[in-house]
C-alpha cells in the first residue's frame, strides 16, 4: 500500500502533485472509498452524524479530503463490515484506487480495522493509495502517545505499525492552543521511537519504504 498521511487532508499542490504521483493517474479518472469510521468514536461534540455527513459530501472543512475532483467516490463504514462478510465488501475495497480515512479517533479506527479484517488485506493491496487525516494518518503508526487517547474502551495507545515512525498532527493550529512545538516536543519525548510533528499544509508520503516529507507549512523530525 501507498501511504499520503497527512494533518489537514490534499490542503497545497504539493500534497495534491504527491498523491496524482501515487495514483499514478488524475485524480479525475481515480476512484475512492471514503472511511468515517474514526469520527464515531472521539467524544469531541462537533464530531458526529453532522460532520460525518460533511465529510461524506465533501463539505468544509472535510473538502480537503471528499471534496476532490474524483471520478468517483463511495463510503465504506468499517463498524458494517463484519456483519456482511468479506465475500461483500473486499471487492469493493480492491476496485478502489484510493482509501480515504478521515480524522477522529486513532484507536478506535484501528480497533475496527481490525474487528472489520481490514488491516489483514492492506499488505496485499499494493497499488492502493491510503490518504490519511489526523487519525487517518496516525492508525498507520505503531503508537499515538496516551494524550491522544481519546476512546475509553482503548486499552493503550498502540496502534497498526504499518511504519515505524509517530505522528503528532496540527502543529501550532490556530484553533489548538495545545499544539505548539514545546508539546509536541513533549509528546515526542514519550513516544519513545522515531517521530514527525506536522502541520496542516505538510504530509508524509510513503513508498516502498520510502518516507518523505511534502510541505508548504512547518514541521519537525524527532529521530
């Protein structure tokens, strides 16, 4: 799998020029899945039925993400998936060019990768691009760090590990006052393993194990 994990979601056209290059097609000829699936269980109040409905329409703030010009665009909620068997939906998952997992909570869409079976295809699906919000991005690491546990039924802040390197998302967003450089720096100190602070105009993209950093804004590497 090709991975475009990002804070902010396609924000620049660096992001936008990385992902066409991951598809390896327009955004216009590519199909994809939209997951909603992290939104449900972060008890934030603005995160539920209301802004999943925007991120499924491609409304603001979520535009960034459902919002692209693509040629066509489905919804795949993981919580369905392991009462309709994966006779049903693994096709769909394999058809689609690209996986688009929005931002919520990190544990709890790890938690539903796993129950649905998700996580034990990814590995097969070579081709397939996962682009990640917030908690899109950060169910691909191995740890979140605990202040980003959200989910009262996680049992810790493990998560796939399809990398080997964290990710702390919105540095210094104007609407978190409690993301700046000294938290993350915070934060990086008990990850204990290589880690990115990034804002919402920077992604990191991964290909063949290969990991660089595409930005318009700032970020920083704790090795």
């Amino acid at each position: 799998m090709k991975l475009l994990l990002t804070s902010g979601g396609v924000t620049n056209d660096s992001i936008r020029d990385a992902l066409v290059e991951l598809l390896g097609k327009p955004i216009s000829e590519s199909g994809a899945l939209c997951i909603p699936t992290a939104q449900w269980g972060h008890p934030n109040p603005f995160l539920g039925p209301a802004s999943v409905r925007h991120f499924v329409a491609g409304e603001p703030p979520w535009h960034t993400m459902t919002g692209l010009d693509w040629g066509s665009l489905g919804v795949l909620e993981l919580t369905a998936l392991p009462s309709i068997g994966e006779e049903r939906w693994l096709p769909w998952v394999r058809e689609a060019d690209v996986l688009l997992a929005d931002g919520g909570e990190a544990t709890y869409l790890y938690h539903w990768m796993q129950q649905s079976g998700l996580s034990d295809v990814i590995s097969s699906l070579t081709e397939t691009v996962w682009v990640g919000l917030s908690a899109g991005s950060m169910v691909m690491t191995p740890r979140i760090g605990p202040d980003f546990v959200r989910w009262p039924s996680a049992p810790d802040d493990r998560t796939l590990g399809v990398v080997d390197f964290s990710i702390y998302p919105h540095l210094d967003h104007p609407d978190m006052p409690g993301n700046t450089l000294a938290d993350a720096e915070s934060w990086a100190a008990g990850i204990a393993g290589p880690a990115y602070a990034i804002d919402d105009q920077t992604a990191i993209k991964v290909t063949d194990g290969t990991v660089e950093v595409i930005s318009e804004g700032h970020w920083k590497a704790f090795p």
